[in-house]
C-alpha cells in the first residue's frame, strides 16, 4: 500500500479511482465491507483502490471537547488498512483552514482534479466539508456533474447489530471486550512499552510488567484475561487497568502478570490481546486479602485462556 500524508505528495491522478472516504476509526467489520467493495469495484474498472482518511480526527480540532477516544492508533490505522488490501491511502492534514473548505470544493480539487476519482464509494450517513454539507444528495449531484459513479451503501450489519465504532467505544468503557469481537472482527489489543512502575507485584508474590501506551480507548478499570504477544512469543497472562485503589495510586496504570515467564522485560514492546474481563477494580482491606484475590484471578484467566486463540488483523483480513 502506498500512503500519501499529504495531498501535495500525488503527483498525478491516479489511475481509475475508487474512493472510500472516512475516519475509519477501529476499522471494524463494517468498514472491511467497504473496502472489499472499493476492491472489487477497483477490480473490474482496472484501476485502483483509494481510502482517503484525516489527520488528526476533525472533532479534535473543530471541537475537542465532543472528540471520541479513537479505537485505533493512527499507526495502528494504517496497518488495519493495509492489512485490507486498498493500494492508495490518503491522509489528510486537517486544521481549521481545511475545515473552511465547502463540500463542492473538496469534490472538485481533491477527489476529482487531484485523484482522478472514478467512483465514489460511501456509507449511508456519510457527511462531509464545512458544516458537514457533502451529504449524499449533494455528492450524487456532484457526480453528475463532474463525472464520478456514486455508490451508497446501506448500513452493514451482522443480521442484528450495525457496526458501528460509537458502539465498539461503548462497549469497550463497558468492559465488553469478549462481545466487541464480534463488530471489530478481531480481539481488541493495545501495544506499549514496558516500564518501571511501583516495584510492588514482586513483593507481592505476582510481578508485573507496567505498559506505558500511547492508545487512547482503555478498556473499563478491572481485570482481564489476555494474551500478550513480545518478540514474536505468546504467552498467557493477567491483566490489571486502574488505579490501583488498595494502595491509593493516583495514575491510572497497565500491569500484566505473565504466566510462566522468566526474564528482563524492561524496555521490551508488548501487544496485549483481550480475551475476557474477569472482575472490576477493588479495595482490599490489607496485602494478603489482595493476594488471595490475585491468586484467584490469575486461576480463573487460566482457565478461559487453556483453549483461547486471539484473532488478529493479519488472520481475518489478508484472507479476503
């Protein structure tokens, strides 16, 4: 996949485009529809597939206070998009002066003098340009008269649940990371580096490897069932987001207690995959009322993990 960060970097049209345009935030199954169908439609015309996206999301700079904790890492974007077979993506600065731009004229310079868009491919609710006027009437105007197809796709659904990342965000603050695999078509992970933290999970019988990440959405404070992924290795662990209330910790922190692990993970990158949550964040009484309760979470992660396997992005997408 080629990606274009800025509009300046295309030096001509690209050949027979068929553009999707979008935040794309989680790239859920929803979105993987799309793109499939931006391929197939790519395929027939000979041409090629075109995902155009912004940087940063446009409710950070229009109005950061309504802004989303975005699913995805932009890094992270950029994988999930490759990772579904589209040939061009194209990022977008966005700052207030783009913002400024009406629909008809982000049609007319972008999508049609600066890709060469062939067709357009977008969802139902799609609205985009100053005052989010590029609404779908508009834009099938447009097409007719600046010769580009507009196709609209109606709202993609598992047979009862539209995806949606409003939703997954939902979900996610929940704790519902068992249920989002079924919207994200993958189990939800976060990768980060491994820190020094308190030093306590040591002295507590459990030591911990603290992530420091730079991922916005966290799953709701508790413990999880994970799988953690470092030096290309899978190992089964415990996962601990929160406060840590029993100390009266004010940071909010990642801690993964690693089953069957020996080793220096200072410095280390992790991905950790959540399979299931076991239990919320609780104030013990004293250390070893903690220590029982770890021992009995680290027992039942066990168990849901025996015969768990993660889904990611590479097994369910580069099959397509």
């Amino acid at each position: 996949m080629i990606i274009f960060k800025n509009l300046s970097d295309i030096s001509e049209k690209l050949p027979n485009a068929v553009v999707t345009i979008g935040n794309f935030d989680g790239v859920h199954l929803g979105h993987r529809e799309i793109f499939r169908r931006v391929k197939q439609l790519a395929a027939e015309l000979g041409g090629v597939s075109v995902v155009v996206t912004f940087v940063p999301h446009p409710l950070k700079v229009l109005a950061p206070e309504k802004s989303p904790l975005l699913i995805n890492t932009y890094a992270e974007k950029e994988t999930l998009i490759e990772a579904s077979g589209i040939d061009y993506l194209i990022e977008i600065p966005f700052d207030e002066k783009f913002a400024a731009i009406t629909a008809r004229e982000f049609v007319g310079t972008v999508l049609v003098e600066k890709i060469g868009v062939n067709k357009l491919v977008i969802g139902y609710d799609y609205a985009f340009g100053r005052n989010r006027e590029g609404d779908v009437a508009l834009l099938r105007q447009l097409g007719e008269e600046l010769s580009f197809k507009v196709e609209v796709l109606e709202p993609i659904s598992n047979g009862r649940t539209i995806f949606s990342s409003s939703l997954i965000r939902t979900m996610m603050m929940n704790g519902d990371v068992k249920g989002v695999v079924s919207l994200l078509g993958r189990h939800f992970s976060l990768g980060g580096t491994v820190v020094h933290g308190h030093h306590r999970g040591k002295g507590l019988g459990f030591p911990t490897a603290n992530i420091e990440t730079d991922k916005e959405l966290l799953p709701k404070d508790g413990v999880y069932a994970v799988k953690v992924k470092i030096d290309d290795v899978l190992y089964d662990g415990a996962c601990n987001i929160g406060s840590n209330p029993t100390f009266k910790d004010e940071r909010l922190a990642i801690e993964v207690f690693l089953f069957d692990f020996e080793g220096d993970l200072y410095g280390k990158d992790a991905r950790l995959y959540f399979i299931d949550r076991i239990r919320g964040e609780l104030t013990f009484p004293d250390v070893p009322s903690l220590q029982k309760a770890i021992a009995k979470d680290i027992e039942r992660c066990r168990e849901i993990l025996r015969d768990a396997a993660i889904i990611e992005y590479r097994e369910y997408l580069v099959k397509d």
